[in-house]
C-alpha cells in the first residue's frame, strides 16, 4: 500500500526558523490583548485620584500647595478660613486702583461715595395717586433749600378750587358769628333799656295807687278809681318782672357763654377746620425739598407719572461720605477715628478721611466685581468713612462712585 503523500504545507516540511516565529507570534498576541485591558481600568482609577488630590488640596491646603498658591497669586478654596472671594477682591481691587498695596496694619475694603446722610430719593406726595408731573422747577445740579418747590402735579387745579371754597366759607360763618355778637349786644341793651322803663312806669303807677288810697278816705274819688289804679300798679309790677327776666337772659359775664354765639363760634371752628384740610390736601400737589442739597438725578418730565424711581434725587454733596464694606473677620481691627485713604482710577487725587461710624449689623456684601467666580454671599460690616473738606470738593462730582478704602487699623481712638 502505496504511503499517504504528506500536505505541502505541513509542519515537517517546513524551515525550522519559520516553524519557530510562528509559535512565537501566537503567545506574544494574548498578553498584548490583556495589557491594554489592564491600562484601560487605570485610566479611571488615575483621574479619580487626581480629582480627589485636587479637592483635597483645595480644602485642607498643605503647607507645599499654599506656598504655590502664594507664590502664583492664588485664592484660597472655601475649606479655609476665608472664601475664594470676599469684598475684599484682588482682581475688582486691581482693576479700581492697581496701585493698592495690601499691608499688615491696613485693612483694604470696597466702598462707594455718597453725599452725607445719603442720596434721598424724592417721591410725590403721600395721596397724590395718579397725578402726573406738570411742571419742573429745577434741574439737575441745581441747589435747594429744605421746603423748596421743585415740581407741580397736575391735580393742582382741583385742590385750589376746593381751597377758595373752603376759604369763603370761614369768611361766612366769620361774618356769622360777628352778626351774632352783636345781635346779643344789641339786645342786651334794648333788655336793660326795656327794664329801666318798665321801673319808671312802676314807680309812678305805685304812686298813683298811693295817692288814690289817701283820696279814698277823704271821700274825694270813687272805689272804682282806687281799683283801676291799684290793677295799673299791678300790671307796671309784672312788666317789670317780665324785663328783668329778659334782660337775665342776655346779661351775662362773657357774651362768648350765650348759646347763640357758640352755635356760631361752633360753626366758624368747623369752616376753619375745612379750610385746613383744603390747605393740606393742595399740598398732594406739591413736590417739596425735604432737605438742603443739589439735585443729583431726576427721573421724570412733565406729563409723566412718577414711577418707583421717584421724582428725582437730591443729596448733600457739600460733605462727601464713603461706605465701606468690611469683611467680618477684620472688623475687629478698625476702630473710630482710623485714618483712611480712598482711591480710583476715575479720582484725580487720593481722598482722606476718617472712620465717622461702625455699623452694628453683619450684612451681605452689596459691593462686587464682574468675576464669575466672585462669592455674593460673603458677610460684611459697612463702615461710614467722612471725607475731609478738600477731598468732598473733589469728590462731589462722583457719587455712587466705586472706590478703594484703605484704613490705617490702630490709629484711632
């Protein structure tokens, strides 16, 4: 039986060396497979170290990571003491005056400048309701005095009508209650003159009786004399009674207690009390300066209604203020009396000035920069800084201005 030939491709036919790289090749491919595999779940693993270094730095700051965060020029993370954005913000502070120094007996914060006592917003009159502005008396710049003028609304009209009336009607029961007076004066005398007569006629009609009794017993007149005039005396009696009840009745100490002048002096109160009234409500047509100052901004023109803006602002830039908002933290350092220094690239000099008030209340900051990352939460203390009188010259033209305080901490008293 003839032998199988073998296959061309088979192993005993083949070179030695090729036979070896074969197998080579075929255990070498299964551990490449498994290393990439292996590299693949290390991938995630490594990221998630790296995020948890970095949250862990972060928050607990060792001592190698805040000396590069101080040699960069890097916020602390909100696991320390101070947020990553407080008031006191490096980049809104650069940006305002890059020329502020942070130092260890200063205490650098955000503030703003305001006329002393604050800008007042000039609202219409309480009751006024839809009235709308129909003139201006001022413009913006202008300075007034407390109780001046500055708009008219347009219920004027209304209300001064309503003031004549009320004025012609105190002048009427004015009238009234003088008629009345004199009435009662006038009849008081003509009471007292009435009385006088009725004695007079009295008196003769009792001597008439007399005589006519002394008459009777000489047998000179009749019983019908002596009686007729014993009943004229009779009647002169009760006539006098009758004037004497009519003069009591307006002969009194005070002319003012009689009931007919304080029905009119009643009705002369109530008019005057209207004319009161009609006084107070034509102020509703009156927009008047509550304080002495210089009209900062107004809001309206005439023909419009005052909105939540008001009418306009007024403020007493003769004395310039900064409010100073200072972190909690460093509240504590300042102290009345502190010399400050206010400054702002729009400022053509620095300001002085000294800390006038420390407010009682933590507050949130109002006063922030554009940085997204900024913390507008953080909590503050606003600080009154008055300016001396060169520097309100200068910084009257810049209200709400946002500046830099820096306030020499112990210096004061």
């Amino acid at each position: 039986m003839a032998p199988t030939p073998q296959d061309p491709t088979s192993e005993a036919d083949l070179p030695l060396e090729a036979v070896d790289r074969s197998k080579t090749n075929a255990r070498a491919e299964l551990p490449t497979r498994t290393s990439r595999f292996k590299n693949a779940r290390i991938i995630p693993l490594l990221m998630l170290c790296i995020a948890f270094g970095g949250i862990a730095g972060l928050y607990f700051q060792p001592p190698g990571l805040q000396l590069v965060m101080r040699t960069f020029g890097l916020e602390p993370g909100a696991g320390t003491s101070s947020p990553i954005a407080v008031p006191l913000n490096h980049t809104a502070i650069a940006e305002i005056d890059p020329s502020v120094v942070p130092g260890p007996d200063k205490v650098i914060g955000l503030g703003a400048l305001i006329p002393d006592g604050d800008v007042a917003t000039i609202a219409p009159p309480f009751g006024s309701g839809d009235a709308r502005v129909s003139v201006l008396l001022v413009e913006e710049g202008e300075s007034v005095t407390a109780g001046t003028t500055l708009a008219v609304l347009d219920n004027e009209a209304p209300y001064k009508a309503a003031l004549e009336s009320a004025e012609a009607n105190v002048a009427l029961r004015e009238a009234s209650l003088q008629q009345t007076r004199s009435s009662i004066q006038a009849s008081l005398e003509e009471a007292r003159a009435n009385l006088g007569s009725a004695e007079a006629a009295a008196r003769n009609a009792r001597k008439d009786y007399e005589r006519a009794r002394s008459l009777i017993e000489r047998g000179t007149i009749s019983e019908a004399v002596l009686d007729h005039r014993r009943a004229t005396s009779d009647q002169a009696a009760r006539v006098v009674e009758q004037a004497r009840a009519t003069l009591s009745r307006y002969d009194t100490a005070d002319i003012n207690t009689q009931v007919d002048v304080v029905v009119a002096a009643r009705n002369f109160d109530a008019a005057k009390a209207e004319l009161t009234q009609a006084q107070r409500d034509l102020e509703k047509a009156y927009v008047r300066a509550p304080l002495t100052g210089t009209v900062l901004k107004i809001h309206v023109h005439p023909g419009e209604k005052p909105g939540a803006k008001g009418v306009m602002n007024i403020g007493n830039i003769e004395r310039m203020t900064a409010e100073v908002e200072i972190y909690q933290t460093q509240i504590g350092d300042v102290t009345l009396g502190d010399p400050v220094e206010i400054t702002a690239n729009a400022l053509p000099t620095s300001l002085r000035g000294t800390v006038s008030q420390i407010g009682l209340e933590v507050e949130r900051q109002t006063l922030i920069d554009d940085d997204p990352a900024a913390n507008t939460d953080a909590r503050i203390v606003e600080v009154t800084v008055m300016l001396d009188e060169a520097s309100s010259s200068i910084a009257a033209r810049f209200t709400n201005l946002q500046v830099v305080a820096t306030i020499q901490v112990g210096s004061g008293s």
